[in-house]
C-alpha cells in the first residue's frame, strides 16, 4: 500500500512518521513538499523578535531518515484524486492512498497597498525579513492587522503587538510609540473567554489600542494610512500584517475544493474521493488553521491506515488542540480548545508563566525529536 503525503508540515510530518513507526521499512510512504526544510510558526515569532537565527529554526528535510519513507522536494503541479496521482517538478507519483496536507498559501499583494508600503510576518521569508525592519525602526506608530479570514494561528496578531512593546520598551522606543491591533474577530480568542479577557487585560496595561471588528482594507503608502473595510483610516509608520490565505491553486484546480476548501468528513477526514484525506490548514473541518490541529487530524489518518492493515481500531477526530500565547515577558499562556462539529467551540486557559514558556520549548523539542530524530531547544 503506497501513502502519498502531500505537504511536510506538521500533519504531513507527524502521519510520515506514524506510519513508518507501525511498518518500519515495509511502509512505503512518498512525503512531497517544495520546501527544503520545515519551521515552526512560533519559530518565526523568535527570529522576528531577535531571540534566535533563522539558521536555528531550519529543520532540514534531508534529516527525515526513516524507514520506509522517501522524501521528495518538488513543486507540485497537478492533483487526480481519482487515480490518485500527482505530477511534480520532479515526475508523477501514484499511490493506493492520498492525502492532501498542503497548508494555506498567502498572498500579501491580494491586499492594496500591502507589499509597497507594510510588511507581512507570516510567511517564513516575510517574518525572518520583518527581524531587519524592526531592528531598524526608530519608533512611531505601528499596526498589527489582519487583511483577510480566516487566517492561521489566531492568537499570532495578539502575541505580535505584545512582543512589539517588549521589543520597543527594551530598546527606550515604547514613550514615542503606538501600537494598534487590528482584528476581524469580536474578542481576541473566541473560544476561550479567559485567554480573551486576560490578552485584553494586557493590552490595556500596556496601552496598546484593540479594534475588534475590522478588517484592513488596504494600505495608502504615500500617504502612509491604514484604510479599514469600512473607510475609516489610521495612520501608521511600521505597518505588520497578516496577509489573505487561499488554499494552493494546485489544490483548487483538482476539483477537491469547495468555496475555497476541502470538505472533509469532521471525524475521519476522508474527503469525497475513496481514499483520499486532506488534514489541516487546506481543509474546511472547522477548526482553527493551526499546526497542532493538523497534528491531531494526522493521527486519525494515521489510525485508519494502520487499522486498514493491522486489523486494529480506527480513531475519530475529537477536534481538541493546544496553544501557547506569548505575553511579553518571557512568560507564556497554555490555551486547550475543543471545536466539535455542532458543537459551541470552548475551552480554558492556564495563565501565562515561565513553566509555560518552558513547557512551550518541550513542546517544540518533543516534535523534532519525532519527526527529525535529533535534539533541539529554542
């Protein structure tokens, strides 16, 4: 049985080595992606903020040595779901089993304005690029806003204004400053009313300004304005955003999405084709476009393919998923949320501390030893 596994983030990383851990070298896993190399997002908070080097948060692909699994970098250029196959840069792979585990794509020039006169941080090229912007910020007026829904990783735009007035108190910049957060949600973090109540707790200790509701528009670079979604406009000096996501064009011309997405099944995450899944940011399954969903998701995928073969008990998806939320300070918040189909999402909060921020560095350390065989620490 042939697994092929498009995309090598964390759902694509975590059911590669699942599979090899049930079958050894009798898998027979084909894991694609057109990067060289994987980084969290959290990561890419650490490298903007001046923690870390972009080199300490690159784990190389060419480090997945596992049995029965073969890595591929390649663009993927074309997706049947029917026949199960993909066309890459590199050639055609066919399998008994498929899954589409390929992210959102971001696109900063959908945004008028954005990619002349503001900065996105949420591709890896963009965040590792904002590091030098905001080292050589002198202070001045500064937007966190979000351009688009949905967006990955909800509580990034909030982490981000918080770590920018760390970063501006450190440097004797915060007195002449300003910081806006600009968001499209009612509250900072729907499900959990504690991470909400206690982020905007923070803002407001910090005087940083909270526009719920709103999306940004665009952006005036000449006239270095914000423009909002409903003509209201804000002026700015460093303007940090988070760009429109689309599911990947390959994935949109296959036929697999629907209104942008792939509807998949909320607790098997089979799509509509017998034998095809799709997990994480690509799907529509309702949870947040987040890394660890894609993890949980990947499980199931995982259990169906073993029990397929082992004659064990499959898993259902039970939409459950962890977030740590930086508050400045070295200190972090541990967020579990439960997004169940017909279900009000909920969930809870442990409030930020440096036990957190030190589980946080278990949790990455923990995932790299998995997926790459080798120790690492933030």
């Amino acid at each position: 049985m042939r697994v092929i596994i498009l995309g090598a983030g964390f759902g694509g990383l975590e059911l590669s080595t699942r599979l090899s851990e049930a079958f050894g070298a009798d898998a027979d896993v084909v894991l694609i992606d057109k990067a060289d190399g994987f980084v969290f997002g959290f990561s890419k908070l650490d490298v903007m903020f001046g923690r870390t080097t972009a080199e300490a948060v690159h784990h190389a692909y060419a480090d997945v040595v596992k049995p029965g699994v073969q890595f591929v970098q390649a663009d993927i250029t074309a997706i049947d779901p029917v026949a199960k196959r993909v066309r890459t840069s590199t050639g055609s792979f066919e399998g008994d089993i498929l899954v589409v585990a390929l992210g959102a794509d971001l696109h900063p020039y959908l945004t008028p304005g954005l990619v002349e006169g503001g900065h996105e941080f949420y591709t890896v090229a963009g965040a590792f690029a904002a590091a030098e912007v905001l080292d050589a910020f002198a202070g001045g007026r500064v937007i966190v806003g979000v351009c688009s829904t949905p967006f990955k990783c909800p509580p990034a735009p909030s982490e981000t204004a918080l770590l920018v007035h760390d970063f501006l108190t450190d440097r004797g910049l915060r007195e002449r400053s300003s910081i806006d957060l600009v968001m499209p949600l009612p509250v900072p973090i729907p499900p959990s009313p504690a991470a909400s109540e206690a982020l905007l707790a923070a803002f407001a200790e910090r005087g940083i300004g909270w526009h719920p509701g709103t999306l940004i528009h665009g952006l005036d670079p000449e006239r270095k304005v914000a423009v909002m979604a409903d003509g209201s406009e804000m002026a700015y000096d460093l303007f940090l955003g988070v760009p429109t996501h689309r599911a990947p064009a390959v994935v949109e011309t296959s036929g697999l999405t629907v209104d942008g997405w792939i509807p998949v099944d909320s607790l098997t995450l089979e799509t509509d084709h017998p034998d095809v899944y799709a997990v994480g940011d690509v799907t529509s399954v309702g949870t947040p476009k987040a890394g660890v969903f894609a993890e949980g998701q990947a499980s199931v995928v995982a259990d169906a393919i073993i029990a397929r073969v082992q004659g064990s008990e499959s898993s259902h998806y039970d939409g459950k998923g962890i977030c740590y939320l930086e508050f400045g300070n070295d200190e972090v918040a541990k967020v579990e949320v439960t997004f169940v189909q017909g279900a009000a999402p909920h969930g809870s909060m442990d409030p930020a501390s440096q036990e957190n921020a030190a589980d946080k560095v278990e949790f990455g350390r923990s995932r790299i030893q998995r997926w790459f065989g080798r120790d690492w620490s933030i």
